[in-house]
C-alpha cells in the first residue's frame, strides 16, 4: 500500500551544529508532511526492519484515553527528519502496533521522548511491547542541570511545555498545549475521535517535532557519565510501572558502566530500580499529612521515589536511584508503614 500525499504539513527544524545558539523562527525551517498511518506499509522500511547498518533518532510520543495499563492507546508519533507519522491504534488495531513493535524494543532506533514512563506502561500491558533505547528529556533535562551545578529540589520535573521554552534547547513558546489539555479536561476521549481533526493532528504532530532537535542540544552538553546515568535512567523508567513476575528477566539488559568510566576511576555506582508493596490502609501513612512525609523521605535519598496515584497500581511505591539511595529510601519507607499517629 503507496503512501498517498498527505493534506498536513508542519515546520521541523534542522538539526543544530555543535555550539550553534538555538533561534527558532519556524519560518525559516522546511516543511514536512504528516502522515495518518493505519497500515504498516505506510511507514518507513528502515523503522519497520531496524538495523545496526541504519541507526535511527526519532521523536516519539504517545496520546490516549488516561494512558496506563488500564486506558486506552489511541496514537504512536514518530518524528523522522523527512516526516512526521502518526501511527493510528485505533483504525490500524493491533496489526498496526505489533508492526511497529521490533523499532520500539531495538537497539538500534533510539526513541527520544519527554517522559516515558506511562506510554511504556501502555504499551507493555496493551501491546505486550518492551520499550527501550529511550532518550528521555525529562532525564536529560535534570543531569544536565547536576552537571551545572544545579540541584533539583524533590518532584520538580521540568514540563514539556518549559522544556520547549527554554532558550538553550529550543525557545518556543507552546500555547495550544494548554487549549488540548482543556479540551481533555471537558472530553477524556477527545483522542478516539475518527476521522482525526486537523487540530488533533496539529497537536500530535507538535509533541514531537522538536524532540530531535532537542536531542541534538542535549547530546552536546552531557559528559561520559552523564550519558551513561542517562541509558540507565531511561531503561529504568520504562520498566517503572510495568511490574512483572520475573524481575524483568525477558527485558533487554540495562546498560554497563562504560570501560573510559571505570578506567578514570571515578566509576558511577549501580542503578536499580526497587518496587515496595505497601499494606492495605498503610498508604496515608507514608505519604503523610499534605504529602509532608513523603516529601521528607524525598528530601532525605538522592533517589527518585514514584507513586502509581490515580492510574495506579495504587498499592506500591517506585525507587530508582543508587543502590545505597533506594536502600536507605525503602527502609525510611516500611519505617512509616509502621509508625503510629
């Protein structure tokens, strides 16, 4: 089945030469089409049979109804430098997405995207797919601030929106994500809607446009081991809410420290990813009045400690981090389980 000329187009820019200050005016950036996928044989050979001999950047994102293990994925983005797919769950079905399974768990196409963590849940639960090789901007946004000297304070994640607007990776300002956040607040199944609107693929397309370009100034700015914190943090991530019975054994490996980083002796230490079962009727308790416990344990371990809320699991708490960090996190953690008010 021919791609036929796809009605949408949108500017993407153009991959930035090292120590080029970015300036984004779209204008001056070509135009791409964007292409509604509802059949494997619309998307490119080279993402459909990925190869070491071809390796690939592409932007990616998911959009869906309460997107978990329980909701629904509604549609895959892939930005390429020619091209901007967006991949149809909903018409192309389950054809469709296993099509596109070898690209998302290869190795040899890394998949940038702004927080992972709850479109790998997705999907592994919907699709039984096991995202990896990600480069996640959230990551990448908080070690390049470290390596700065910046420290970010407990849960203060860079948005997508901020991302984009700060002037040294991008410096656009996103207005009508604000518009489609609204219109998801009036109708959660705002993304089922067929055919797919000119505003919806407008929006789809722009949660991914800039993530390549992105990438591009990030890559620039990270040393050795900052990148390697940034494979294992990214693997860690897409593991986070998908809990399995075997400990991850059937997932790709998690990336080893780099030779260059053991040779300086200065070696990382070990990352891990720590899931804890809290007991029924025990979960206030560790998250505390306000939050003011939680946050006190947060404040304490230099790792990052998640919680399922709303879209569950609701009865487990996520750490990753440092082996000592999550140790030290979890005993602080059953700690709580215990004390009395």
């Amino acid at each position: 089945m021919a791609s036929s000329p796809s009605p949408y187009q949108t500017h993407v820019p153009l991959s930035p030469d090292p120590g080029e200050i970015p300036v984004i005016h779209e204008t001056q950036f070509p135009w791409v089409p964007v292409h509604i996928v509802t059949h494997p044989s619309q998307l490119p050979a080279e993402f459909l049979e990925p190869s070491a001999h071809r390796p690939l950047v592409i932007g990616f994102d998911c959009e869906g109804v309460d997107l978990c293990r329980n909701g629904t994925l509604c549609i895959m983005q892939l930005a390429f430098p020619e091209a901007i797919y967006l991949v149809d769950a909903i018409q192309g079905g389950e054809m469709l997405i296993q099509a596109c399974k070898p690209a998302l768990e290869s190795s040899h196409v890394t998949k940038v995207i702004h927080d992972c963590k709850r479109d790998s849940e997705a999907l592994y639960f919907q699709f039984g797919i096991k995202l990896n090789n990600v480069v996640d901007t959230q990551i990448a946004y908080s070690l390049i601030e470290e390596q700065e000297g910046r420290k970010r304070l407990p849960d203060d994640y860079i948005s997508f929106v901020g991302l984009l607007a700060d002037p040294r990776y991008c410096g656009v300002s996103y207005l009508e994500k604000e518009e489609v956040r609204f219109l998801l607040r009036q109708d959660p199944n705002f993304w089922t809607y067929r055919p797919l609107s000119e505003q919806m693929v407008r929006a789809a397309a722009d949660d991914v446009r800039f993530l390549p370009y992105i990438y591009c100034r990030m890559m620039g700015k990270l040393n050795q081991q900052s990148l390697w914190y940034l494979a294992v943090r990214g693997a860690l991530y897409c593991r986070c809410f998908c809990i399995t019975n075997n400990d991850f054994s059937d997932w790709p490996p998690l990336p080893t420290i780099p030779d260059n980083l053991l040779v300086e002796g200065s070696a990382p230490e070990e990352e891990i990813l720590s899931v804890l079962d809290v007991p029924p009727g025990k979960m206030g308790r560790v998250i505390g009045k306000r939050g003011t416990s939680i946050l006190s344990i947060k404040e304490s371990c230099d790792a990052e400690i998640l919680m399922g809320g709303d879209k569950g699991p609701p009865d487990k708490v996520f750490i990753i981090g440092p082996v000592k960090q999550v140790r030290k996190a979890e005993a602080m953690l059953r700690g709580r389980m215990l004390d009395m008010y």
